[in-house]
C-alpha cells in the first residue's frame, strides 16, 4: 500500500485544534509526528487521567486511541473532518502508570469508504504497551 500525505504534523494539529476549538491547551493531544502510514502523538498527563488506584482511566486511553488514528487520517485525506469513528476495538493490557500518554497509529488500511489503523499506547515506554487498539473510520 503506497500512502501519501495531505498534512503535514503542523498541519494536522492546527486542523485538529480549528476542530475542537474548546479543548484546553495543557490537556489537548499534540500529533509529534506524521509519515505515510504513521502517526505519533502524546497527551501531557494531569491528575484528572487517573481512576481509583492511581493509573490512567481507559476512558483517558480509548480517547487517545480515537484521536491518534483521526490524527493519521486526516493527514492522508486532509481537511475531511466529518470522517466518523464507525469501530474502535481496545485492548487493555497493563495499567498504565502516571505519566504523558503516548499513542503511536499505524495505517493497516485506507481505502474510499473506511480506513482500519492499529494504535499502541503506553506511559512507561513503547515495549511496556499499555493497551492496543484497532479503530475504524467512515471517510464521507
């Protein structure tokens, strides 16, 4: 599959913030980086990620998961905002510990219609996963 990109990671972030204009500064996800079929962003950690026993809520993670593979789509099909999430799949495999939550996306799919990524996420480091994703998306 030969991907090519619309966006760029400053391109993606500012389309994401005219997106969601509401979202705090400190607490809004930021794309560190975008490559045909690849994407990587981090939200910056705040005590409000946190369930009982101190690890972030899969809430926190699921959300994560949805906009890092929104993130990689868009920059393949540009400024398409109403792609919708049609399918997200989590799969939690260890606590995640405080601590800015990572998400690395990875394309597995794009076609007309839909587009299926695989995101990984963690806290700790990217061979301590926290959780994996497979999350689907409707391209209007």
């Amino acid at each position: 599959m030969t991907l090519s990109l619309k966006l760029d990671t400053d391109g993606v972030n500012a389309l994401l913030r005219r997106a969601f204009p509401d979202g705090s500064d400190e607490h809004f996800p930021r794309v560190l980086e975008v490559e045909p079929g690849r994407a990587v962003i981090v939200r910056a950690y705040h005590d409000s990620m946190l369930r009982p026993g101190r690890l972030i809520s899969g809430p926190t993670l699921m959300s994560l998961a949805d906009t890092a593979a929104y993130a990689l789509i868009l920059a393949h099909i540009g400024d398409q905002l109403m792609a919708v999430t049609s399918s997200l799949v989590m799969n939690f495999l260890r606590g995640a510990q405080p601590g800015d939550l990572h998400a690395e996306a990875n394309m597995l799919r794009l076609g007309r219609r839909n587009a299926v990524c695989d995101v990984r996420l963690w806290t700790e480091s990217p061979e301590r996963l926290a959780a994996q994703a497979t999350v689907t998306y409707a391209i209007p």
